[in-house]
C-alpha cells in the first residue's frame, strides 16, 4: 500500500551517514533516541491522507515493536487498520485487520480482461494485510524489498475485486505482491532517490502479469519532517483500465511525533 512503501524508506534512514548540518537532515533523529515504552503519531498529507498511531517499546518510528492503528483516505476509498508491528529495521513484520469503504467502485465480474471500474455507490469490505519489508546497504544505497499479502475476509460472491489502497484487481480470497528496488543516498544520508519494480504474483487470474516500476524519492527535510513519493506506471497488466486506474503513485509530507520526545515544529 501507499503508506508501506513511504515505511520501508524510512526503515533505511536509520543507517545513513550523519554530515554536517544543512536545511535538510542527515542524521535520523528517531535512530539516535533510547529505547522506552512510548505512544506515537505520524501524519502524512498530500495526494491522499494516512495517520498512524502506536503504542510500543523501543524506539518510535525507527526499531520497535507494538500495537498499530492507522486510517487511510484517498479520492476513491477510506480504510481503517488495525493491527501490530515489529520492525527491526533491516525487516519490518506487519500485521491488521483493515475496513475497507470504497466510495464508487462495486465488484468486478470474474473476466480475463477489464477494460472499466464499475460505478455506483461502492460497497465495504473486511480484509487482512500481512506485509514484509526493510532494505539492506548496496553500494552507495540501499535494497530494498516489501512483499504484500491481502486476505478478503467479506463473502463477495463470485466476482473479482479492485483493491483501492493497492490499486490492483484480483479474484478473492487473496492478492500477493514482491516489490524491488534501489535508492543512492545523497545530501549525507537526507535523500534518497531510485526506483522500485512491484509484481503482483498471486491475484487468481490469468492473462498477462502485473508488473509496475518507477520512482521513488524520500527527503528528510528536519526532524520530525519529511517529504516522500512514488510514481508507479504498469509496464504488463491483464487489463486495460484507464490510466489514472493503472498508475499507483502518492506525493505527501510526513509530520513524526512521539512521547518523551519534544516536537520540533517546521
């Protein structure tokens, strides 16, 4: 999902290099706090909406572990989320239960080929997300790696589904997705810029693979603020959905905030 890959980036923060001091930040500001039991927050605004609260032990958005709530909010759908997460950096473990509320789209009938959403009043549905991601150090970067399982937990019918957050269509009851990538780290650590391909491997259909790549850019601009994007454009897919269906990108600025840790307003 949007804000899975916007996590996996910040992972990978953690080790990079400190340098001297510049508007943005090259030392991660969470990587350096003690360990403690804490409550977190971390608001992301732009092309769509995320929040995320915890309540854990370790250390806030860097490497612990703890309880997760988050609710997503794009032009299509709302989702809440809840669920725990342990993330030891390299790897971060996810699990939830998310309610899902789309706000147009209805089932997909079980076809090779799509070429339309359907429209109309949207419909709820109860799923389970399970996720793994981190990254590693790669010469003057990082790899990285996020796989993706969704469980529809709702009795649908007979009818195949277009997941809103993931932007993908698949026959329930499950969609899997591994992604790969690389970003160099610039600015001392701050920047991170490259690009990542996602292959949806399990979607209960046939035809051609789904297959995205593209971009992705993570700025730590000060402490507490960050600015993070994607843009991925579908090079095989089964269907042939309009474009604003196929492409899964975001664009937003992320606000981090934790107990025992005072804010740092921009």
């Amino acid at each position: 999902m949007r804000a899975a890959a916007a996590f996996a980036i910040r992972a990978l923060l953690a080790a990079a290099a400190a340098g001297p001091a510049r508007a943005d930040e090259p030392q991660d500001h969470w990587q350096q706090g003690e360990a403690r039991p804490f409550l977190s927050a971390q608001v992301d605004l732009g092309s769509s909406e995320h929040a995320a609260f915890a309540a854990g032990w370790g250390k806030p958005h860097a490497m612990w572990g703890g309880l997760l709530v988050q609710g997503f909010l794009t032009t299509d759908a709302a989702a809440l989320r809840l669920g725990g997460k342990i993330d030891l950096q390299a790897i971060a473990l996810e699990a939830g239960l998310r309610l899902d509320s789309s706000f147009r789209s209805l089932p997909l009938p079980d076809a090779s080929r799509h070429t339309r959403i359907p429209d109309g009043n949207g419909f709820d549905s109860r799923l389970l997300d399970l996720s793994a991601s981190g990254g590693l150090p790669l010469g003057p970067g990082f790899a990285l790696f996020e796989v993706l399982g969704v469980r529809q937990l709702s009795s649908l019918g007979h009818v195949q589904v277009f997941d809103d957050l993931l932007r993908i269509a698949y026959r329930p009851p499950w969609l899997a997705t591994a992604s790969a990538g690389w970003v160099a780290q610039l600015r001392g650590g701050a920047l991170l810029l490259g690009g990542r391909a996602q292959w949806a491997f399990a979607t209960g259909r046939s035809g051609d693979p789904f297959i995205r790549l593209g971009p992705v850019a993570y700025w730590r601009l000060q402490p507490h603020l960050a600015l993070a994007g994607e843009l991925l454009y579908p090079a095989s897919t089964p269907d042939r959905l309009e474009l604003a269906d196929r492409v899964a990108g975001f664009v937003v600025l992320s606000y981090t905030a934790a107990t025992g840790d005072r804010p740092q307003l921009p």
